[in-house]
C-alpha cells in the first residue's frame, strides 16, 4: 500500500490527488491520509491555515488511511513521535524508511515504490501528464449557495468564452513575507508579468487579459488597460472560484503558484498556450533542457523577462521579449 500525505492548500491537494489517481490508474492499492487539515496545531504555525477544499469540489473520488492501515505503513501515525529506532534507521539506511520524503522536482522511482507513506507536493507536470485529460473531465466546481455570486462568475465565463481570454495571477501576499519572500519572492516580478503579456499580445493581438491576485490594489495600480479586468470578488470560502475562472479563459499566465498552475491545468482548450515562471523556488533551480522535459506543452519565463520556446527537440530560443 502506498499512503499520500494531503497539505497545503487547493493546489498542492489536487497535485496529490492528481499523484493518487496517476498511482490508482497503474493499479497501486493508495489510500490518502488528511490527517494535517485536522490538527490544530499544525494549521496553528502556519500564517495562512488551510482547509480541505479538495472535498469542495465535484467528481472527486478517493479512498481515506485510516488509523491502523498509517501505522501498518509508518509504523506510527505522522503527528506521533517518532522512535529512536526509527530515527536511525532513517538516516543510515533511508531506502528502507516507511517515509519516502519529496526532495527533488522529480521521482520517477515513486513508480516502484510499495509499502511507503509518501510527503510532498508532487507539482512537477509528468508525474501525471497522461492523465490530466481524464481529470479535467471528472472534476466540477459546484455552484455557491449565493445566487449573485454565481451570476457574476457566469457574466464573467461568457465573455471569456466570447474573447481571446488570458488569465493573469499574480501572488503576493505570504510570498512578501518571512522565509517564504526568500523562497518564493523576486521570480514572478513584473519583467516576467510584462514579457508574459506582450508574448501573449504578439500571438493574440485581440488577446483580453483578466487578472487575479490577493492583492489587487497592487494590480490596479501597475497593469491598467482598457483589455484588462480585475477579478476581485470570490473570497474566503468562495476563493476556489477563481481557479475556476481561470481554467475557461482560453490562455493562461501562471504565477510561480500550484494554485493557478490548476486554474491553467482544467482548461480544457486544445489550442490553450499556458505561461509558467522558469523556477518555482529560488532553492530550486533546473536548466531549460530538463524543464522543458518535465513541463511538457508550457512555455517558461524567467524573472528577467526572457521567453523560452521549444522546438521538438531542445531549447529553440530562451531569449528577451519584445
């Protein structure tokens, strides 16, 4: 059995649930535990606590590790101390750890792996590329309780849909912040923002862009044009909306965020050209040939502005816009 540790927020929980299904599909008996969105102390130490938003969702459809079938796998449930045996054992001899920890963009290996309980976000797109099309097709977002909120979001999606429709995210907010604005701050800046625009304007001259963000006053202030609309009003509980927005424009412009990276996922346009940030952490920094493997059919964007585009084969140019 194979155990998938659910964390974080919308995005991360559906990269998970994405590595489940993958898992399930090739016939691996995998169970998901959910057990971090239930301990207060852990949501507790975050700035920014999460809920399990995954079960908000439609067509959604996984199986719950219960109690024993973690500890028949960990040895232990996570939020238990862990033994000085299995600390040992651990660090002299982690190929035989229940815990397989992520710690790179990649594990192709997690494909042969049995009896573990795996920890991670699993962001990369070819752990489960093959199957995005049957996800798209199984996963639904359920109407809100409020009716205004749902006209509105539907006004929106019909000129989405009647227009060559961009999505924008721009994530500031806990990006600014602490330990997270040196891991994530400074990558999706307004080089990349400007060169992302102006690519898409080049190949759709017609091209509306409609923005979303956690801040947008901040987005009001630097990206004005009469092409240009502001999503400003699914917030709280109602947040995951803006996922579903972004996923019926045609194009999407991604931050360095999971979150939009699913908004760009769900969109199920044939022709969709998708813009992602060339890094996702400063920690973590892969050569475009590798990039280009791992993110099949996106485009990337480095901090400074500079477009790479694929031919069939390697790097075709990686070079400024404009």
């Amino acid at each position: 059995m194979i155990i998938i540790r659910a964390m974080g927020g919308l995005g991360n929980q559906l990269q998970q649930y994405a590595l489940y299904k993958k898992l399930e599909s090739i016939g691996i008996d995998v169970r998901m535990d959910i057990s971090w969105f239930r301990n207060t102390d852990t949501q507790a130490r975050m700035l920014k606590p999460r809920d399990l938003e995954l079960d908000h969702l439609e067509g959604i459809s996984y199986r719950f590790a219960e109690p024993e079938e973690i500890r028949g796998v960990l040895g232990r449930l996570w939020d238990e101390k862990e033994t000085f045996v299995s600390k040992v054992r651990r660090k002299l001899l982690p190929a035989s750890a229940p815990c397989f920890l992520e710690s790179d963009m990649y594990h192709e290996e997690i494909f042969g792996l049995d009896n573990k309980y795996l920890v991670g976000y699993w962001a990369c797109e070819k752990y489960y590329a093959d199957i995005l099309g049957k996800l798209r097709s199984e996963i639904c977002f359920p109407l809100s309780d409020n009716t205004e909120l749902n006209n509105k979001n539907k006004a929106v999606m019909d000129r989405m849909e009647q227009t060559q429709s961009v999505s924008v995210h721009v994530r500031r907010g806990d990006y600014l912040e602490g330990a997270n604005a040196a891991l994530y701050g400074n990558i999706c800046t307004e080089d990349y923002y400007d060169a992302a625009i102006a690519h898409m304007k080049d190949k759709f001259p017609s091209a509306k862009f409609f923005f979303f963000s956690d801040d947008i006053p901040y987005v009001r202030e630097h990206y004005r044009s009469e092409d240009y609309e502001m999503i400003d009003w699914n917030h709280g509980s109602n947040s995951f909306y803006d996922m579903m927005l972004m996923s019926r424009c045609r194009h999407n412009i991604c931050a360095n965020s999971t979150f939009s990276f699913w908004g760009a996922r769900l969109n199920p346009h044939t022709d969709k050209v998708m813009i992602r940030p060339s890094i996702h952490r400063n920690n973590q920094i892969r050569p475009p040939e590798r990039m280009k493997e791992l993110w099949q059919g996106w485009t990337l964007v480095t901090p400074q502005g500079e477009i790479c585009l694929y031919s069939d084969g390697d790097v075709l140019e990686c070079n400024s816009a404009g």
